[in-house]
C-alpha cells in the first residue's frame, strides 16, 4: 500500500524554484520522497548542485539543475524554455525562490524594490501562465504551490515591500486556482511564519520528513478543494 501523495518512481516532474536552501530544499526532498523527478532552479549553482547530488544519492532519482537569476522580467520564459530544452513536461510546480527586505521604502534602493516585485508578483504569475497552460493543454491536471509568507497579514513599517508582494502572491493564487480547477490543475498558496535563513537541515524535531515547518504554516486554499 502506498502513502498518500506517492506516485510510481520517476513518472512525473516538479520544479521547485529557490530550491537550494531552506524551504525549497525541504520541498525538493519531500517530492523526491514521493517518488517525483526534480527540476532544480534558483540564484546559486554551487548550492543547487550540492542539493541535487544529496537528492540522487539518497532517493535515485533524476535531478536537474538550471541556475538562473529569477528577478528579471525575461526570467519566467527563460526558465520555461530551459525547461522545455530539458524534455521535461512539469506536474507539480513550487514557486518558492523569494528575497526578504526589512527596510523603510525611502531607504530601499531603487533596484532592490524593482527586483523584489519582479520576483513575487512578476516571475510567479508568468510561471504559472507558463506552466500552467501546459499543464491545461496535456490535459493530466498538475499542482501549483506559491510560497506566500505570514508577513502578508503584518503591514509594519519595514515590512511595506515584502508583506504587500506576498499579499498579492496570496490573492493572486485564491483567484488563480478558481480559473483553473475545472483543468484539474491545483493551486495553493503556502504562508509559513518563521524559517531560518540558512537552514539546510529542514528536519525540526518531530518531523519525520523535514517538513514540520512548512505544515505548520498558514495554508490557503479555494472553498471546495481538496
């Protein structure tokens, strides 16, 4: 018999984006504990590397990696051609790469607040136009989970950037997942609390899968869905 969730060895692919470290790290490892190929993206090939050769050795599984720099406009597409480039056809798509900003607007760079907009709103909602259409177009459902953040219901001064990027990541995902559960396509958005920032350990006591943090988080979901 087997667990919920699982699916046979090797048969479908999730890309998981900011996957080196932290929760995407957990992420990664917990699809490879279901049996999924993996699709590694984010900033830091070095850390993306390390995690995908930890991930293959321990599940047998195939993992790929594409380093890539997400807070660009053209990022969305460039990721979904390299991905396409790759043969693979996405199943389960994790939207988690993300950058933190505690700092007043007037202080914040320029730059900084068009990259971290770029990031939240911008990259997510093209990957999941992207992938999303494919996932509708072969006509198998999928699952779509976008990494919002507690911080969205913590509109404090220090916190205008990155607390309203991830209340639109919250609003966008309810809607999104509306238009496209007739396609069977699933979408989720993840509001976890606390995360330490450099953690790759991913296993808290008291979970088996290293998953703890994340499921004890805020989740949002469509009235309806499962």
């Amino acid at each position: 018999m087997t667990r919920k969730g699982t699916i046979e060895k090797g048969s479908r692919t999730a890309l998981v984006t900011g996957a080196g470290s932290g929760i995407g790290r957990c992420m990664a490892r917990r699809l490879a504990e279901l049996g999924y190929r993996l699709i590694l993206a984010g900033l830091d090939p070095a850390k993306l590397e390390a995690a995908a050769e930890e991930l293959h050795e321990q599940y047998g599984l195939a993992v790929e990696v594409i380093p890539i720099d997400l807070a660009r406009p053209e990022a969305a597409h460039e990721l979904f051609e390299r991905v396409q480039a790759l043969g693979r056809e996405v199943d389960v798509l994790v939207n988690n790469a993300g950058a933190f900003s505690f700092r007043d607007i007037l202080q914040t760079p320029v730059e900084r607040i068009e990259r971290i907009l770029c990031l939240h709103a911008l990259t997510t909602t093209l990957t999941c136009r992207l992938f999303g259409a494919e996932m509708s177009r072969r006509g198998c459902g999928g699952h779509i989970l976008n990494m919002a953040s507690y911080s969205l219901w913590m509109p404090w001064p220090g916190l205008a950037l990155y607390s309203a990027s991830k209340s639109y990541l919250r609003g966008f995902s309810v809607a999104f997942a509306k238009e496209v559960r007739e396609q069977n396509i699933r979408v989720t958005a993840v509001c976890p609390a606390v995360w330490p920032p450099t953690s790759t350990d991913c296993r808290p006591a008291g979970s088996a899968s290293g998953c703890g943090w994340v499921c004890s988080s805020h989740r949002t979901v469509v009235p309806g869905e499962p």
